[in-house]
C-alpha cells in the first residue's frame, strides 16, 4: 500500500516554479501559454506532484495567465511503475494506479477547496485518453516503428534506462531483467501515443516539472510518421527553486 498523499497545509510557500527548458528553443516571453493550448504532466509519487512544489507550479502558471490547468495524470502509465516495484501481474498493477491516481485528484481537491484560488483544475487521467480509438491506432504504428526503425528502437532503449534509473534504486535487479525492459518500452510509447492523442485535441504546449529532453529527442526525429504526430510541439521543463 502506498503513503497516504494528504500532508499538512501550506502555510508559506518559499518553493517557486520558473521555466528551465523551451524545445525547441524560443524566447520565454514567446511562448504562449493559455487555458486551451497546454497541458501539465503529472507523475504519479513525484516528489513535485504534491505539497509545496505542486502549490508553486500552479501559482506560476496562474501568473502566466492560466485562468484553468489541465493535468494530465499518467495513471495507466504509472501501472508499469507498479508493476515492477510490487512483481506484480497488469490487472494489480492497474488497479494500484488508478487508486493513487484518484487519491492525488482527491487531494488537489482538497488543495483547492482549502484555499481560495484564481484557478481551476481540470483533470485528464492518461487511463480515460487511452480509451480512444486513435490510442490504439497510435500505439499500434509507434510499437511498429519500434520494431522496424533502428533510430527510434535505439531512443527507446536509451530511455527505458533513464526510465529505470528515475524509478528504481541503482542496485535493483529490475533493469536487467527482460520483462521488465518491456514494461519500460511499452510505457514510453502508450506515453508517445497519449502526447499524439493530446496534439489531435489542441494542447501543444506539454509543462513537466523535470527533464523532458529524453522524449523531445524521440518526437523531433527525422521521421515522417512522428513528424505527423507531434507537429507544433513545444515542451516546458519547469525547475523549482527556493527563495
């Protein structure tokens, strides 16, 4: 059973959000941000998902004229994560995410309620996006192209051990161990065929706390197919920092 999200209220917030990466590469005060063009990615169990972290990225994408903020929750991502901690099979997997997934939408109510503020959250569980039937149909050709193009099928091997050292103790076993490899595989491009699904319906401008450079490698490839998926793309890597 994972830790309870609910934490204690903010009363001083000294952590403070600012942008630390634009790809491509456009001046800051370019990058136009609004209510029906971006979306904020959430992982689940980020260190930056709750607390006073969360607070100061909400507050700096209100100040950047978000009247609204779109979360996108990676719940039937973070399955994969699951897992591999728990060595246990998908359905358990699942069912661990989606109870973590609706205890984080919980406690960004409560965050909301508590406090008074000049925006609003809108949830976008990935479990909800991945019922589409353009889903499928992305993450049918993107698994294609992984299996067919040698550039691409090296990007995601590169990323399944940045995935692995993100998730796991250096010294776990997971990262050598081929059904779990899969796992990683099949997290980044269900992760690919989400983003596409999200571009279809406007938001281009994707906002995570951390690196991001990994995926924007994979999207900015010479290759028609991605080309399609992910054009107009930008993402924003967001910093926190303390005053």
């Amino acid at each position: 059973m994972e830790a309870s999200l609910i934490e204690q209220r903010i009363i001083r917030n000294r952590n403070r959000a600012e942008i630390q990466k634009i790809c491509p590469t456009i001046p800051k005060n370019e990058l136009n941000i609004t209510n029906t063009n971006s979306i904020l990615g959430i992982s689940i169990n980020s260190p930056a998902a709750t607390g006073n972290k969360i607070s100061a990225i909400f507050d700096f994408l209100n100040r950047r004229g978000l009247k609204e903020i779109n979360l996108l929750i990676g719940d039937s991502l973070y399955k994969y994560t699951a897992m591999i901690k728990h060595q246990c099979n998908e359905h358990d997997g699942r069912s661990m995410a989606l109870e973590q997934s609706e205890n984080l939408m919980r406690y960004y109510t409560l965050h909301m309620n508590d406090y008074e503020k000049p925006y609003r959250l809108n949830f976008l569980p990935s479990s909800i996006i991945e019922k589409e039937e353009n889903f499928h149909i992305f993450y049918k050709n993107l698994w294609n192209l992984f299996e067919t193009n040698i550039d691409f099928r090296q990007s995601v091997l590169n990323f399944s051990q940045y995935y692995f050292s993100r998730a796991f103790d250096a010294s776990s076993e997971s990262a050598d161990d081929d059904g779990f490899k899969q796992y990683a595989y099949k997290y980044l491009i269900e992760e690919l065929a989400i983003f596409a699904i999200l571009n279809q319906r406007g938001f281009n401008i994707l906002i995570y706390p951390g690196v991001i450079q990994t995926i924007y490698d994979i999207i900015t490839m010479n290759h028609s197919y991605l080309s399609i998926l992910f054009k107009d793309y930008i993402f924003v890597s967001l910093r926190i920092t303390r005053s």
